[in-house]
C-alpha cells in the first residue's frame, strides 16, 4: 500500500450525496450521484491491506478488494478496472444492487466504519466506460460447441459471457422482450438505471451471445427440442414464485405480489407497453392509500415507486421487532448482520411500524383496508396478539414476502427435481440428473443476492469441461457454499 497509515488517517467514513429528496421524487433517476474523485480516493486510502483478507470471503465473487482499493488510491484507474474486471462481469449492478457483505467482513469494520468498498467499485467500473476501456472480448477462436442458457438475469448473463468467452456458441433464452431479467424488470431506475442493463447486453452481442427473446420453454419451444438443438443448457430461470399471504379477504382486487407491481411500474417507465402476461397488473398508486407487507429490499422498492407514483400514503408493515443500530451479539463480525437501515426510499417518506401482524383484508370487491394485530412470540413461532386489532386505510396492498422458488419444469425431457427447500435439485458442480443440463443462481440457491447469482453463473460456466474435457474459466463458489455463518 502506498499509505500503511491511511485508516489511521483518515477515520471518517464519506458516502457519496445522495440527489435531494424532493428534486428526485420528480423523475426516476439514480438517487446517488457521482462519487467525487478526490473523496473516493481518501477512502481508498482506508484499506489496510489485511494479512488475511476478510472482505474476499464476504464476497461469493472472491473480488480482489485490498488491489484494487491500492490501485485507485494511486490514480491507476485502469489497472483498478482489469483487477475488477478478472473476478466480477458486471461490478456496476452489483455496486448498486448488493447489500455489500464485503463491508461486513471489512477487518477495519471492527472497530471503525467499514471501507466504502461498493462506492469505490461503482467509481471504477463508471469511469471504465467513460474512458472506454469496456469493450468487447470476443474469443479467438470457436470450440464447436453449443450452450444454451435459459434466462437472462444476472446468473444467465454471467454465464453466457464467461462460456462465449471461452469460444463456445451461447444463446440466451428469454421469455420477456428484452433481456436482463429482474435487472431490467424488477429493480427501479432510481436503484440501478437500464441504460446501464443495455450497455452490457449490446457488450454481450459484439462478443457473440446471441439472444432469443419473448421465447418461453414449454410453451414456445418444448425442452425436448432444446435439448436437441444444444450440446449443454444452463437453467438460470431465477426464483421468480413469490411467497403468498393466504389470509381472508386474499380474493379482493387491489393486493397483488410486490414484484408483479414493480415489474409493470418498470415496463410503464421505460415507455414500453405492458405484455399481455402482465396487462392485467398495471396498477398506479397515484392518489392511493398504499400498504406495504415486508421489510425487504423489494417492499423498499415498492415504497420509493408508490413515492413516484403519488400515493397518497404509504406504510410499510413488518411482523417481527425493529432491528437495532448495531450488530447483535448473535452476528459478530466477519457475518453480515441484520441491522436497522433506512434507505433511500424511506427516507422519501412514509410509514414503517413493527411488530404488525396482518390477520384480515378487509372490503367488498375491493381492499379498502387491513385488519392488523400486534406481533406476540410463543413457542410455537410469531402470533397475532388477541385484542391488539386495529384497521389501517389501504386501497393497494402489495405483499412483499420474499420469494419461494423457481416455476417447475414439468416437460420429461428436463423433469427437474425440487429439493426440500422449493428449488431445483443439483450437484456441487451445479449439473443436474440430466447430463448436460446446469442450474445456477437462485433457481438452484433460492432467494439470494445478485452477487451470489454471478458468482454461481460464472461458476456454472466452468462446467464447460463437460463439453471439452477441461476448463479455463474460474469457478468461485459451489453449488451448496454459503456466506459466513
């Protein structure tokens, strides 16, 4: 390190400003505006170069943090951006879209403010493409073999370019117009904008990906024939099945899963219009009392497009206590730790409460309401307390639970099992009981983080020695790893 002293230093931790609320609640750009050099750079100085380096563990990606913080605290932007570049496709989504375990692994996290580790990626990886040192890798030379990946998020993505990248022929399979998944779909502009997405697919094509949209498997093309067509099929399909609310009331108009409301918002938004899977979950929160279930990333996403939108109030219901500011004594460092956050759609404004409990929807043909209880522990898990019932105003109830797996695949030619937890069924090296066909990302994992997804697509990629008999490319994780415990 160019500076041994520097967390001595430099002790305070600076974030880069965030747009002012009531200027942005006009449009749905970023929130966070650009780092300035200067300060990214102090901070960069923080990194204390660590004997053993927590921060790789924390990330699934295994990024070479401590070298690239050095390289840019010394002005070696491009050296910063090829060390990035070697572990992580795509650092500018998961800069914005990672809950960052990495800080919470951050050695100096235990007793100051963790390195600023996502602002310093987000500053590589932009002022890579400002300078233009993205650009397309095309193989030199083709294998003959074909892959074909199903699903375009960022599992099939990552995938997708580490297999054309070694030289195979790769076609990404998409149900939706255009590809990304819930990239492009389900997180707002004002988290991660699409002309980013873009970017990256039209990167993908120049290298030789090909894409097929609006293509569903059982339905459009049987797996059967893609099978035939494919020497090897990677399934990144995702977790897309949310997790449901069965309570009364359930049938009324005007609840519907968070992710069916975002998606809709985000295909509004980006001017195109709705398909007809989705025609019917259009739903503008303009004028309207809106309650969200969950406390999620998704619930919080759903708090700052309702903002947008107009809603006339918003409030946020979570079943269990308020987290506290700190880490509990149950999570100690190096885990990453359930801590109370605001982000940048609470701070917009809005309601949060705890402790809430929903027993009942309540209206005719339309939610006009929820019944809710206060949340009482007993050994037999989280109840509704008896006589705490109280009624809050709703005209749209989005639930934001959490999601419970991938949709099944019922064609023989791919009868993929689901293990005990709603996911496909796979081995450590993520192949399947059928030989060729892989899983990765959460289709296999489940619910997880967008950083676990490309660990797990570049992993899978690496399976090509099924096609070739060995492989070039990295495999960072296995298929049943975990994060720090």
């Amino acid at each position: 390190m160019v500076d041994t002293h520097g967390f001595l230093k430099v002790r305070e931790r600076e974030l880069a400003p965030k747009r002012p609320v009531a200027l942005r609640l006009m449009d749905w750009r970023e929130v966070v505006e650009r780092g300035d050099a200067a300060v990214i750079g102090r901070q960069a100085s923080r990194c204390m170069d660590c004997g053993v380096s927590f921060c790789h563990q924390g990330c699934p990606l295994g990024n070479l943090i401590p070298e690239w913080n050095d390289l840019t605290h010394r002005g070696r932007s491009r050296e910063a951006i090829d060390r990035l570049h070697e572990t992580n496709n795509f650092p500018e989504f998961t800069g914005r879209a990672c809950p960052a375990p990495c800080e919470s692994a951050c050695v100096l996290g235990i007793n100051q403010p963790a390195v600023t580790i996502k602002q310093i990626e987000n500053h590589i990886i932009d002022e890579a493409f400002e300078r233009g040192w993205v650009t397309p890798q095309p193989p030199a030379r083709l294998t003959g073999k074909t892959v074909a990946v199903v699903g375009s998020g960022p599992a099939g993505l990552a995938a997708a370019q580490q297999l054309t990248r070694a030289g195979h022929t790769v076609a990404v399979y998409e149900r939706d117009e255009a590809p990304g998944g819930l990239l492009r779909f389900g997180i707002p502009d004002f988290k991660l904008e699409k002309a980013l997405v873009a970017r990256r697919i039209e990167q993908l094509k120049a290298e030789g990906t090909r894409f097929r949209c609006g293509v569903e498997l059982g339905t459009d093309m049987s797996w059967g024939e893609l099978r035939r067509r494919f020497d090897a099929i990677v399934i990144a399909t995702g977790a897309p099945v949310p997790r449901e609310l069965a309570l009364p009331g359930r049938e009324l108009s005007g609840i519907m899963p968070a992710m069916d409301f975002l998606v809709a918002a985000n295909r509004v938004q980006s001017g195109a219009l709705p398909s007809a899977e989705h025609a019917g979950s259009v739903v503008d929160a303009a004028g309207k009392h809106v309650v969200v279930i969950g406390g999620g990333d998704t619930g919080a996403d759903c708090v700052g497009t309702a903002h947008r939108q107009g809603a006339l109030s918003v409030t946020s219901l979570a079943i269990g206590k308020q987290p506290g500011v700190l880490r509990p004594t149950g999570q100690p460092w190096p885990t990453h730790p359930t801590i109370f956050e605001v982000s940048s759609s609470h701070e917009e404004g809005g309601h949060r409460e705890y402790l809430a409990s929903t027993v009942e929807f309540v209206g005719k043909s339309a939610v006009t309401g929820l019944r809710v209880a206060e949340t009482g522990f007993t050994d037999s898990g989280r109840v509704p307390l008896a006589g705490t019932e109280r009624l809050i105003a709703a005209d749209l109830v989005l639930i934001a639970l959490g999601f419970t797996g991938p949709e099944a695949v019922d064609d023989p030619a791919v009868a993929l099992t689901m293990n005990s937890e709603g996911s496909f069924e796979r081995a450590r090296d993520f192949s399947t009981d059928h030989p060729g066909v892989f899983v990765a990302g959460d289709a296999g994992r489940g619910q997880s983080l967008i950083v676990w997804a490309i660990a797990e697509g570049r992993s899978a990629a690496a399976a090509d020695r099924y096609l070739t008999g060995g492989t070039v490319l990295p495999s960072p994780v296995g298929a049943f790893d975990r994060a720090f415990a």
